[in-house]
C-alpha cells in the first residue's frame, strides 16, 4: 500500500510487463491514445456495501456481461489528465482535485455513485507510481490517464444500476495533433448540436461523444480538423470544439470565453487560462459569442486571435473558420501572440519549469 490515509489498494504485479527495449521502442513515438503501460486499476462498487476491493493488477480485457447495463443504456463517466516528467526527474499531475472534482459531478448527473476524492488521487498515485518507467521524459510528451467508471449490473431495466467498475489505464503520448503546434481548422456543423440546456452537456459521458462522432466525421469531409458546436436553441452561439473549450482574444487584449450555462464542460483548461489571463491582468469575459461576432470581429480586426484547450492538445491556436455558408480566416491564420504566450506559461508550469502560484502542480514522485 502506498499514499492514501485508510485506502488498501491490493498490489497485483503484472507476470509478464513490456521489456526494457520494447518499452522503449513504443515511448520513441507514441502518438496518442494507442499505447498502455502494464497495468491497471479497478475498483468495484455494488448498493448497500459501497467501493470495495481497489486493485492494481496487470491491464487486461475486462470480462463482460452481454447484459451488462453501459453495453444498452451508456451509463459510463470519464475523466483524462496527464502526468509530466519534472526537471528532478520527479512526477506530477496538473490539477487532479479538479479532475476528481469533476468526475463526481459526471457521476451526479449520470445517477451514478461518486467516487471519493481521496481514492480517486490514490487511484492516480498507485498507477503512476507502478507504471513510472513509462512516462515519456521528451519535453512534448506525458503520461495521459484515464480513470472512468460505468455500469455493471447484468440487468436490461431502464433504472440506475446498482453495480459499477471504476478503472484507471494509462497511455504515454506525444503530441494530440500531429506535427505539433500549428493553428487548426475548425467546421461549423449546420445539422448537429452538441447539448441542450438540461442535457449532459456539462458531464464527461461517453455518450456526448457518440454522439459527436457524426459532427467530426462531417468536419474532416469539409476538410477541417475540429468540430465547433454552435447552442442548440439559436444555432447562434459558440459553444465549444469536440473536445476543447474555446476563447477569443479581442483587440484590447482582453479575452472572451462562452459561459458554464450546463451545455458545454467545465474545461479546467479553461479554467486555467481564465485565473493566468487575469494574473496578468488581463480582462476575462464569460459571456455568449455569436458566430456572427466571430465572422465580422475577425474580419473588423476586433477579434484578434482565437483558441482552443484542453488537456489533451493543452492550447491550440484555430486558424481558420469554415461553415456552409463561408470560410474565414483569423488575423493571418496563424498563431497569434497572447495564444503563444499563455501556451508557454500553463506548459512551464505544469512540467515544472515555472513557479506554481495556484498551487496547480501536485507532485507524485
Ligand atoms: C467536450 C470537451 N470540452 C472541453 C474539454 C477540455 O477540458 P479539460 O481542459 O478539462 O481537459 C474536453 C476534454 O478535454 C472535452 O472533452
């Protein structure tokens, strides 16, 4: 047992983990989201006897149920954050108290029992600490994780289930977008919208992304990178990207973000960004933003660069607009300097290369 006040994580070791060379051969160039480390970690949960038996075990296939309620009704929650390598050759995660904050929130709005904060850190803590060689030392790469917990009961009834699995894999990653930062290409989807007021837009559920696998599919057909949403009632205001918040940096330096109303997620990304703009003093504005404002504030001048973040891509400059009816362009399209700026600061702190004045960093090895 490691970490934790009263949290007996059972240690399995994997028999047979990757091999120095191999290991090696696959963190080279990893990509995104297509290797794991070794092993796992599960906790189980059933009504009336809460969490129990947390376990780190070798990373396997999970056996299932064919009637196992997430196959038919997608009651399932996620989270994803990221491990860096320090400067000392320690470990930290950026922010996991958010992340864990957050999880319990899905797991409301999905009638899902929410996980305690403390097994959701030490969840984090066993993993990274099992799996430490790992975590990619390249200055662009990390250790993404990803706890998530769905429905296990063997039971086709529309109702809560009564059992759950919460699980942690990890994936060591590369860059999100291939060939590093350059400004993305954003579609305007006209037929899709991602959440309505009331929906689960707010929650990190797998079915927000099912259901957005349309929209992307329409975006690359248009020759774009991303999907933007626009609100589902007007059809009028950004909402955000797939998988990414998004902001707007106005000609007096100042920066406008669409507003936590409940149909976009509450990125701590964004959050981020809005506490180090304000630092810097600059005015942070959360408020609607129409794609009509968005159209003439580009071309006026007005709006001067735009972004979008998230833990996977961090921040990513979005060059270019493009919907049914038109195509814009940003400033010159490319990376604009307030984008570039605060990139470079949320990256310095977050691999420790910067001071941590929020208290951001929390160290694991
Ligand atoms: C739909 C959506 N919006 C925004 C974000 C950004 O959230 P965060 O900054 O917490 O990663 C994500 C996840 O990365 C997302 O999936």
């Amino acid at each position: 047992m490691s970490g934790g006040d009263n949290l007996e994580f059972e240690i399995r070791p994997n028999p047979a983990p990757v091999g120095d060379a191999e290991r090696a051969a696959l963190l080279a160039n990893p990509g995104f989201g297509r290797i794991f480390t070794d092993h796992m970690v599960t906790i189980r949960y059933a009504d009336g006897k809460g969490w129990y038996e947390p376990r780190v075990e070798a990373r396997a296939p999970i056996p299932m149920d064919p009637a196992s309620a997430v196959l038919h009704y997608a009651q399932e929650i996620f989270e994803g954050l990221k491990a860096y390598t320090l400067p000392d050759g320690g470990v930290a995660m950026f922010r996991p108290d958010a992340n864990a904050a957050r999880f319990a929130q899905s797991a409301q709005r999905m009638a899902m029992p929410p996980l305690p904060v403390e097994m959701f850190l030490q969840s984090l803590h066993e993993i990274i600490e099992i799996d430490r060689s790992w975590l990619p030392t390249s200055d662009e790469g990390s250790l993404y994780l990803r706890p998530f917990a769905y429905a296990s009961e063997v039971f086709l009834g529309v109702r809560p289930s009564m059992e759950y699995l919460y699980l942690v894999i990890a994936s060591p990653v590369g860059p999100y977008f291939s060939g590093g930062v350059k400004p993305v290409s954003v579609w305007v989807t006209p037929d899709y919208t991602r959440a309505a007021p009331g929906g689960t837009g707010a929650a990190k559920c797998g079915g927000n992304y099912a259901a957005g696998l349309s929209a992307q599919a329409e975006a690359i057909e248009n020759g774009c990178d991303q999907v933007v949403y626009l609100d589902a009632i007007e059809r009028k205001y950004i909402d955000e990207l797939g998988g990414m918040n998004v902001f707007f940096v106005l000609d007096d330096g100042s920066l406008v973000t669409p507003p936590l109303t409940g149909t976009i997620l509450p990125g701590i990304t964004r959050d981020s960004v809005i506490k180090l703009a304000e630092r810097a003093g600059r005015k942070v504005e959360e408020r609607p933003v129409s794609l009509d404002e968005w159209r003439t504030g580009s071309a006026s001048g007005r709006i001067r660069e735009a972004f979008a973040c998230g833990t996977a891509a961090v921040i990513t400059p979005i060059g270019k607009v493009r919907s049914a009816a038109d195509e814009f362009v940003i400033a010159d399209g490319g990376t604009g300097e307030v984008t570039a700026e605060l990139r470079k600061q949320l990256v310095d702190i977050q691999r420790g290369r910067a001071d941590d004045p929020f208290g951001w960093v929390h160290r694991v090895l």
